[in-house]
C-alpha cells in the first residue's frame, strides 16, 4: 500500500489521540517521528509495538529519500512529530513535497495544533488570522517583523519560547505600543495550562506580580489592527458619553450603537472611567 499518513499527536494530554490516529499508528508497517525517545513513549501508553526511525531537520533530505523508497517498496508510513500537528513549525515538509511530487498518496489524519487550540480560546477575531511560527531569536530582527506587521488586519500568532517571551513582549510593546489586546496560551492542555487575556501593558503587569508565569510552552495571539481600531471607536463614544451620562446609560446606548453586550461596555465604561480599579485608565 503506497500510503504516507500525517499524524497529528496530542500537545499535552494524552487524552487527546484521536481514535484514528490509536489506529493508523497501530496499522501502519513503519513510523517516522522527530525523535524517537519521544515518540516511544506515546507508542508504550498506546501499546503500540512499530520500526520507528527517525526525521527531523538534520537528516530531512536523506531520511526523505528513504522513505520514499520504503512507501514505493510496498511499506505504509505514519509521519509523526513530538507534539502536535506535523509540518507545524515542525518538520516534514521536504517529504511531503517528495511524496507528492513522486504521486503518492498523502493521507491527514488529523488532531491537535496549538496554533488552533490557542486561537479557538483567545477571543481574538478567527475569520482571519496569520501564524508566523516561532518569533526571531534576536530583539532587532524580531522587532522588524513586528514593524512589519503593524497594519496586518487579522489576528497574529506565534510561537515562542519560555526563555523570549518576555522579551518579545517588550519588543510587541515598544512597537504596536501597549494597549492592543495580548492572548498568552500557556501550557495548554497540561496541568499548568494559563490562557490570559488583557492589553500587552496588563499582561507585562501580569508577569511583573507572578500572576503569568513564565514557565513551559507559549503561543501569543495578538490583535490585529481592524479589531484594535474597532475597540477604539468603541472607546471614543464611551468617553463622550461618559462626559454626560451615568455609565449604566453610556453602557445602554453604546450596545445599541455598535451591538455589543451591554455587559461587556458597562465593565469598559468603568475601567475608561478609572472606577474599576486606580490606574486601569491606563490600558485604554
Ligand atoms: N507541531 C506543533 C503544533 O502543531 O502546534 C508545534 C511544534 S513547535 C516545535 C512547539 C511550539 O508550539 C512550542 O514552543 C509552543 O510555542 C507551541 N506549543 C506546543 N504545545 C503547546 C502547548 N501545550 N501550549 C502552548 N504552546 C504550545
């Protein structure tokens, strides 16, 4: 069967391996993962006893090749990566492209990406949103793509480490400023998941207390510009009316003007109005 299937693996809990995915992995004539250690430990609590070799970014060319030649030879082939979907920021690309240039079946079996489980739980707009991968190492070339960025209209996400994140928050601040929303998903799945959500400035001050801990994987959703100039407009008419009016009337009038919740505008008109708390004034 001259078959490559694209597993996607659970990102934490274990839990979530689909049924297929148990399948395929238990069917398949020879896997191939990132590393094998890892994978070998998915395989045991599966009870799944396969050939594993290994396909990662150092070999990609080569290991290609010769999978290649094991699927032509009659052998099925279950690409795996350590967590997550394969080919997101993770390697597999080379040999998908070799499979498909060579006519190949390439079937998904598709899973968990923390790309999409972060941006399913952000509350970030998701009708269009753009994944950069990891961010650049270095402040200067991370800070230039940031510049770049700074009119993209949907939702932008990426990956980073624990040992950046900080930085590159610094960095998110001293270009798109402070005040357009962060979505730091931490962890998800696993049992220190953290997922905040606040203006960079609060989720800068959010690290300074403790309250986010810098600790395990990181995704960061950013709002992209339509939504921040959105928020905006939003907050000019609370700020006028509240020149006038009582906010729970500010809040009222305002759900009518732009048909968001009534709840959601008092709890702003609040904060816009530095009621909530002393300096929450401060992110708007
Ligand atoms: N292929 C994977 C996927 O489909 O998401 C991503 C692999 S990439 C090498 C690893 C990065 O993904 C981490 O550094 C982090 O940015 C993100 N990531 C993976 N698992 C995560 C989790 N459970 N919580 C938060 N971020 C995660």
């Amino acid at each position: 069967m001259t078959v490559l299937y694209v597993v996607a693996t659970p990102i934490g809990n274990l839990e979530d391996i689909s049924e297929r995915a148990r399948r395929i992995l238990s069917e398949v004539d020879h896997i191939a993962a990132e590393d094998t250690r890892h994978t070998g430990k998915l395989l045991a609590h599966l009870g799944i006893s396969k050939p594993v070799s290994s396909y990662h970014d150092h070999n990609e060319a080569q290991a290609s090749q010769k999978l290649i030649d094991l699927i032509n030879a009659g052998t099925s082939v279950a690409l795996v990566s350590d967590a997550g979907t394969p080919l997101i920021s993770d390697p597999g690309y080379r040999l998908i492209k070799l499979a498909r240039e060579r006519g190949l079946q390439v079937i998904p079996v598709p899973g968990p990406s923390a790309l999409v489980t972060a941006l399913s739980v952000a509350g970030l707009p998701s009708d269009q949103f753009t994944f950069h991968g990891f961010l650049p190492a270095k402040t200067r070339a991370r800070c230039d793509l940031f510049q770049k960025l700074l009119n993209a209209t949907g939702t932008q996400i990426f990956y980073e480490s624990p040992h950046r994140v900080v930085a590159s928050i610094h960095d998110l601040a001293s270009v798109f400023g402070e005040n357009r929303l962060l979505v730091v998903a931490r962890e998800m799945t696993k049992t220190f998941e953290q997922i905040t959500y606040g203006s960079i400035f609060e989720t800068l001050r959010m690290i300074e207390s403790g309250e986010l801990k810098i600790k395990g994987e990181f995704v960061l959703l950013l709002e992209g510009q339509m939504a921040f100039d959105s928020r905006l407009d939003e907050d000019l008419i609370l700020t006028e009316l509240l020149a006038e009016l009582p906010v729970s009337k500010v809040a009222e009038i305002t759900a009518r003007l732009t048909g968001k919740p009534r709840k959601l505008l008092y709890k702003r008109a609040l904060v816009l109005k530095g009621v909530n708390n002393g300096d929450a004034g401060a992110t708007s």
